[in-house]
C-alpha cells in the first residue's frame, strides 16, 4: 500500500473520530468555560477532582484503603491528607498497585507512549473521553487566535508523512479533511528545504504546529536564504522553547508564537495566550506546585498534576520532572485560568542527523516505539553521522529490543546514521543532579 493511500485512510479515520458533531461539543462547552469567573472554575474543578478520587479509590489498589465517604467541598483536602505525590518511577516499579487490571487494555481504551527526557518507556491507558477531551483542549487553544474550520494549517512536527530516504518534492502530504498540511521535519535539509519553504507559502497557513526545534531549524535555513514567511501564529509544544529559538522564529516566520505545554500522562496542561501569558488550564486538571519535599510553594516547584478526564487510568497527584512557579495577577486576556511561568524542563545537546541537520528531541523518541523492556537510556552523538543508545536492560531486554531500536531509528528517524546500542549498568546524573538524555559529546570533545 502506497503512502498516499496510508495517509489518507489514516487521516480520514481520525478525522471521523476527532472532528464529528459530538467532539465539537467538547469544545464549545471549554469555551464557554473561559467566560466564567474564577470562582466559578474552582468550584467546577472541585467537583471533577472529587469525581477522579473516587474512581481512584475504585479502581486502583494504591488508593482502596482510603474512605470514599467525602464530598466535592471536602475533595482538595482529602487530596493533600490521603494521596501520597507518585511519579514515573512509582508506576514502572509498582504497576499492580498504579494501573488498573495490572495495565491490561480493555478493547475501548486507547494506549499512550512516552519515553520522555528520561529514556524510559511508559505506557498510560486512555479512556476515548480523554482522547476526545484532549483533542478539544487544543482545538480551544487554536481558537484563542482566531483559527476556524475555514482556516488552514500546516503541521512540522515528527509526522512520518513520506519515506525518510525521498529525495525529490513532495516532502508534504494535503490532509484535505482537516485542511492540514503536514510537513516532514525529517526532510529540513539543505538539499529539500527549498520546497518545503515554497509549499508553506503556498498554502499561507493561519498556524504552524511545530515542536521549537523545527520551527527554529526552518526559521535557519530562511535566515541563510534571506528568506522570510508569514504565518499568523505558530503553535509551539512538546520542548522547552529557548528564547533564541523565539527571537528567531517570530522574525523569519513573522508571527505571534503561542506555546503550549502538555505531557503524554495527561495531567496538566498550559497554554499561552494573545498577550504572551501561559495559563494552567484549571478545567483540564488540578495542577499543584510542589518544592522538593512535596510542600505547596509560591517560589520555583515541580508541577505536580491530578487529571480530571482519564478515569480509565486516573493519575493522582503525578509529579513531573518539570518546573515553574505561581504568577500573581489576572492577565489582560481576561481568562480566568491562573498564570504560571514559562515551564522549565532539561535541557538537551543538539544532536545532528547523517546529513549534519539537528534532530530534535522529540523525533528521537520514535527511535523507542514498540521497545518497553528499558530501564533508562541515553542517546549520545560520539562523532559526526554516528550516534550510541545507550540502554540500561531490563531483566527482558533481548537482542530483538536492540535489533529494533536500531531498526526504528533507520525507518522513523535518519536512514542513513550509523547506530550502536551499548548496554550499560547505570546511567548517571550530572554534577547538578540532573539526567541528560540527549547529549552531543563531539562538542564536548572539541
């Protein structure tokens, strides 16, 4: 089956599912959200938190000790006063006592995968609610800059829309279900770029979805070409956006950058707005910040999150390795959602593909699909086109997990890398206490 043909029954189906009259309902009813007061989303959010802990204490034997008779006022405190902080390592090393049936799937339940900035694989079950819900809360953000059904927009992020090894145009394929252009980062080279550039200002797009590291990599090859495009607004998630990276992109791409920060856990959920706030989205969970013993603090904390629309697998006070800290005031925008600071994650090396183009982060992480048998893992740049993954095993882990891993990286990431796995006893953190998943040792080196 061709790729086109793929494409389009892949497309069209998610389309059916994430589009229809009922998943749009979703939608108009979190806009209408925005027009409440303050008090009034708190008062909702306590009812959805009280709604998540019984299912909790229902479904999961963490929580069946503790006694369901409370009410939605009573929700909060039984959160802080019941609930112990839980985090990635919580649920890979307690799985019978985290997820529901011990993490079997029901036939309705979708499967989230993540392999995050820690190199450890992790599966989240997802009831088609939350996949619904998921879906409206990022159509609400689109909406904040005027984005319709009549609009188009074009999406560079780690789409697998053609073959890693095409050469020749299209590097692009035309969702017209969704008036989507998808663009293949894979492809942000020099011997391609050109034709990516004149397909996007073609389309002229009324947003780009893009990772921050594709949209600074396209807003690059412009600078070096004194090309410019302009795109309304360009919808950045899924990595920290550096201010050199913003600097650049608003000025090769012409437009209002409008971040969002959201994980595959589900458990928090931020959004930039018009006026360059980022705001907690309190209808979509309940979000504390916590200092390193897990004590509430209005200075720098790691975001500690309790979904409200997963009850399929609900994560209770689920801590992130990310930080921000509590923005006093009310922002111009009028919303009642409270600000944050911009999220602070790790920082990763800039690691190149065969070519010399700058992979990001996030692409790398399909270099892990279908590979679970992992404690930790690094992947390291050791020369130029060569890379090592290096893997901490779990008691599993076989020469098929490492023949795959390989194998991904040749079909999801760079075709052409030379690619060594190396097993490792233990994985360390940096002199600061940090991990570094991404690390570049040829600059290292020089």
């Amino acid at each position: 089956m061709s790729s086109t043909i793929k494409n389009e029954l892949h497309y069209g189906l998610r389309s059916l599912i994430r589009e229809n009259a009922f998943a749009r309902s979703f939608v108009k009813r979190l806009r209408q959200n925005e027009r409440l007061a303050p008090d009034a989303v708190r008062q909702q959010g306590r009812h959805a938190l009280h709604r998540t802990l019984q299912a909790a204490i229902a479904r999961l034997p963490a929580y069946r000790h503790i006694d369901a008779r409370f009410s939605p006022a009573e929700a909060e405190t039984v959160l802080r006063e019941s609930f112990p902080v839980i985090d990635k390592v919580t649920l890979l090393g307690r799985p019978a006592e985290f997820y529901p049936r011990e993490g079997r799937k029901l036939p309705w339940q979708a499967v989230g995968k993540t392999s995050g900035t820690t190199g450890t694989p992790l599966q989240i079950l997802r009831s088609m609610e939350s996949v619904l819900m998921e879906n409206a809360f990022i159509r609400r953000h689109w909406e904040w800059s005027g984005y319709d059904d009549s609009s188009t927009r074009a999406t560079l992020r780690g789409d697998m829309v053609v073959a890693l090894d095409r050469r020749t145009p299209p590097f692009w394929f035309w969702n017209r279900y969704d008036r989507q252009l998808l663009l293949s980062s894979r492809h942000l080279t020099d011997d391609c770029v050109d034709p990516i550039i004149d397909r996007i200002e073609q389309a002229r797009p009324a947003i780009l979805q893009a990772y921050p590291s594709t949209a600074h990599t396209l807003s690059m090859y412009l600078a070096r070409r004194g090309r410019s495009l302009k795109i309304p607004f360009i919808y950045t998630a899924s990595e920290p956006l550096y201010p050199h990276q913003r600097e650049l992109i608003v000025e090769r791409l012409g437009a209002r950058i409008m971040d969002m920060y959201g994980m595959a856990e589900r458990v928090a959920f931020a959004t930039e707005c018009e006026h360059g706030e980022m705001h907690i989205n309190s209808d979509y969970s309940h979000v504390e910040i916590l200092d390193e013993h897990d004590r509430p603090t209005d200075g720098p904390g790691f975001i500690v999150g309790t979904t409200y629309h997963n009850l399929a697998m609900p994560l209770v006070r689920y801590r992130l390795s990310d930080r921000t800290r509590w923005k006093p005031g009310q922002c111009r925008c009028g919303r009642p959602f409270p600000m944050i600071e911009h999220v602070t994650g790790k920082y990763e090396d800039a690691i190149t593909s065969a070519d010399g183009s700058i992979i990001s982060p996030s692409v790398l992480t399909f270099a892990f699909k279908g590979v679970e048998n992992i404690r930790k893992s690094q992947v390291a740049q050791v020369a130029a086109g060569t890379w090592q993954i290096r893997v901490v095993p779990g008691p599993r882990f076989s020469d098929a997990d490492k023949n795959r891993l390989v194998d991904n990286v040749h079909q999801l990431v760079d075709a052409h890398i030379a690619v060594e796995v190396v097993l490792k006893d233990d994985l360390p953190n940096t002199a600061a206490g940090k991990f570094r998943w991404v690390v570049n040792e040829t600059r290292q080196a020089g």
